[in-house]
C-alpha cells in the first residue's frame, strides 16, 4: 500500500527564523509501516503556495492511505490539507491523529461529515500499521486498539491502546522523508528521542492526556545507534524532544557519558529540561557541557509563588537561579520559559517576570501567555472563573496570542503588556552584554533580533507569531 504521511506547515513559534523542526513522531510510524510505501511531508518545509505544491505530488505518488498529524492549533491547515487530498486522491482514505486527534475525538466526530475517514488516539506506531491491515482485509477495524472509524454512519470509538513498550520500537526511517532541509541556525537539523511522557502534575500542560502520568525510555544503546545514524546523515545539530528527559537525571547523565565515549559530541545538543531535574544532580551541567549540549530551553514558568502554586510546580525560584547561573558557567546557552497572563497576574507581576529575565541573564526569554489547551486542568480553571476570551478559535492557541484575561488586565491588555516588555527587553542593548548568541553566532543573533520585530507588529495587531504559510 502507497501511504503518505503529512505534518502541517503551521509554525507559530517566535523562533521561525532560528530553527525548523522535523516531526520526528511520522518518522517512527513509517519505521513500523512493514511491507507498505511510504512517504513523509513535513509541510514547513513548503510554507508557500502549499495547494499547488501538495497537488503535484499528490499527482506522482497517488497514495492509498493519507496521514495527516495535527496539533490543536494546526487544526485548520489539517482541514485545508484534508480537503485537497479529498479532491485531488478521491480514493484515498484519510486518517487523523496527533495531539488533537487523541484529546478532542470525540468532539471532531461529532455533527456534519468530517473530511477524514478514520482517527488514531494515542501512539500511531502501533495504531496506524494495524488500520493499515484492516484496509486490506487481514482483520477489522472492530480488533484495532486506539481506533475511530465509522460503522451505520457514526463513529465507533475502540478502547484506547496500551502504551508501547518502547524498546520494541525500531529506529526511526528518515528515509522516507519527501523533503529534508531542517535547520538551526543555518546548521543541518534533526530529532532524537530518547523517552517519552512526564509524571509530573503541572496544571497547564497536555503531555498526561496523551500518555497518562508515565515515564518509559529507550535503552541508551538505541539512543546512542539513533544518533550515529544521524553523523552519517551529516547531521549537526540534534534536538532532543523528550518530554522531560531530567526525570531521571541519572540517565541522562550516562547517555551524556556514552555520547562523549562514542565521540557523538561532534554534534551540538539543544534539549528542554526542568530546573528541579537538573538541580537535583551536582554533575549533571559538566556531563552536558562535556558532551557539546549548546543549549536547554529551561521550563522556569514563574517567579511568583502564587503562579508557582497554580502550576504545581512547588518553589523553585532558588534553585532556578543556581541552574541557570552553572549553565552559563559551562558556556552553555539558557532558553528560559515563562507563563504570564495567569488569573490574578496584574501589569507590576507581568513586568517582574521581564525583570527576572534580564536579573537572571537568560539569554532567550521565552514569555508565553497562559493558554486553555484542551484536556489540560489548568483550562477547566480558566473556563470556570470565565477567564477565557477566545474558547473556540484554537489556531490562536500558540503560546503567544492572548486567549484569556486575567481579573485585573483584558486581552487586549496582557497582549500590549507582553508585547511592551518584549520590546523593551530585545531592544534593549545591554541585553546583547554577555548573551551567548552576541558572543558565539553573530548570524544567530542577527537573526534572533529580527525575529523579534513580530513584537512591534503584535503591539498593532494582537496576532504576533502567527504562522505565515499560505495555500
């Protein structure tokens, strides 16, 4: 069977110009897709007259089975995407899946006729191969775990699947890849995984609703098989996309040991911690070092207790300056997270956690405003205090539009706020005194501060960081 597996070219992030990501998840279902044809399109890669293109090769490669991964926000682009591959392939039979998928099932199946035929909940390794022997008549698609399809004209939603057993999991096929070209910095790109799930009970975050409170890993030696296939590929920088891979520190630090062993530390790491897991091991920032990590987009969300408590992420507000001041010691880049826009946050709350960000010398705040993710508990709050201005629209679900108020600041006003001290902070010039992009990577600063003047145009606006892809 011909099968083709698209990723959405949505890239609502406010670091577009620095790096484009591949969606590594498609890779590894293609791994498990035995016997079958398969081709990955990640459309970011495309961005551009995206209808025109996607036609043509839908043209040439004709697939049976169509794909289609989508996060909540890139809902709308899979409902353009689904719609073309309706009309140009007919006969085609089209599958969701992804984060959305899994999360709002029930909701995409409900009213008018969807635009796809079947829907994937949960890990498609498994879910996507066995859909792919119940087309071919092998077994059916009563007998497929974590499967949505259609029986008497509505949907049947099977029982959810049993999370994999990941050292089951063959590397993931790059191969299949129709377009390659990911960067950071002008650097050749590409993912690793190395676990996946999170245990922790952090309000605002939907990692729970996919895989539960779990933790499962891959064996250090697959990690380490992954990453020399990536060398050979000429691969130079590598993302590691774990969900929290500081969970177990321990680990960690012997995968940074096995990189620097097998002299994988030619390649430059980025990896998103959290400051309780890195705090927790004295040697863990030297491993880093040692092993050639560049940077840790570090998850330090709030410098106000009262946030810190809605978070449950307990009071980490000393170890954050530890972290990140031994991170910037051993050369290594920090990209520090924070959440504002929280239900009692006023404008003097807002303006510390900017502060904080210039106290502390990240060298890459990241300020998002709090948004109301499906499945998450931090949306049944918002929703319950009637805080949520934008319930619906969930393409201006990225991080960086304002979807709620707070008890003291409208929208509007979180927005000019966010917006103001972002300004304020990136044009300010001591903020190129000692930053790690002024001192490593002139071209990646250049680039960072251009990437930047979406804060002017959001102060105008409100729609800063929207994706600029165009069908």
């Amino acid at each position: 069977m011909k099968i083709l597996l698209l990723a959405m070219p949505d890239a609502a992030n406010n670091f577009h110009r620095v790096i484009k990501v591949p969606n590594l998840g498609l890779c590894s279902i293609a791994a498990n897709l035995h016997g079958h044809e398969v081709r990955i399109v990640d459309l970011v890669l495309v961005h551009r007259k995206i209808r025109s293109w996607l036609l043509a090769f839908l043209g040439e490669f004709r697939p049976e089975l169509i794909g289609v991964s989508s996060m909540s926000f890139q809902y709308a682009s899979a409902l353009e995407v689904m719609a073309i591959c309706r009309a140009a392939v007919p006969g085609a039979r089209i599958v969701l899946g992804g984060y959305h998928a899994t999360l709002q099932h029930v909701r995409l199946c409900e009213g008018d006729a969807p635009l796809f035929d079947y829907l994937v909940r949960g890990e498609g390794e498994s879910v996507l191969p066995a859909l792919a022997e119940a087309l071919e008549g092998k077994r059916g698609f009563a007998s497929v775990p974590g499967l949505s399809w259609v029986r008497e004209g509505r949907f049947i939603h099977n029982p959810p699947g049993e999370l994999l057993d990941l050292h089951r999991l063959p590397l993931p096929d790059r191969g299949a890849r129709a377009l390659d070209g990911f960067t950071y910095l002008g650097r050749k790109l590409d993912c690793v995984e190395t676990s996946r799930g999170c245990t922790m009970p952090c309000s605002f975050c939907s990692i729970s609703g996919m895989y539960g409170a779990s933790f499962r890993c891959h064996a250090i030696e697959r990690v380490i098989a992954d990453l020399e296939g990536l060398r050979r590929r000429g691969t130079e920088t590598v993302l590691l996309v774990d969900d929290n891979i500081t969970l177990d520190a321990a680990r960690f630090g012997r995968l940074c040991e096995a990189i620097v062993e097998k002299r994988l530390d030619s390649m430059e790491y980025i990896v998103q911690a959290s400051v309780a897991g890195i705090a927790g091991d004295p040697e863990l920032i030297p491993l880093m070092a040692r092993a050639n990590f560049r940077l840790v987009f570090l998850g330090i969300e709030s410098v106000q207790a009262k946030n810190l408590r809605l978070f449950r992420k307990g009071d980490i507000r000393d170890r954050t300056e530890q972290v990140v001041r031994r991170l910037r010691r051993h050369e290594i880049a920090v990209m520090g997270g924070f959440i504002v826009g929280n239900p009692d946050d006023t404008r003097e709350d807002i303006r510390e956690v900017f502060r904080s960000a210039r106290r502390l010398r990240i060298d890459l705040p990241a300020v998002q405003c709090i948004t109301p993710y499906p499945a998450t508990l931090i949306r049944e709050q918002l929703l319950r205090d009637g805080l949520v201005t934008n319930p619906d629209d969930l393409s201006r679900y990225t991080g960086f539009i304002c979807n709620v108020r707070t008890r003291h600041l409208t929208a509007r006003q979180l927005n000019r706020i966010m917006n103001w001290e972002n300004i304020k902070l990136f044009f300010n010039p001591l903020w190129f005194r000692e930053n790690y992009f002024v001192r490593k990577r002139q071209r990646g600063a250049l680039k960072v501060l251009l990437n930047n003047l979406e804060y002017i145009r959001g102060w105008f606006t409100g729609e800063q960081f929207r994706s600029r892809h165009t069908f």
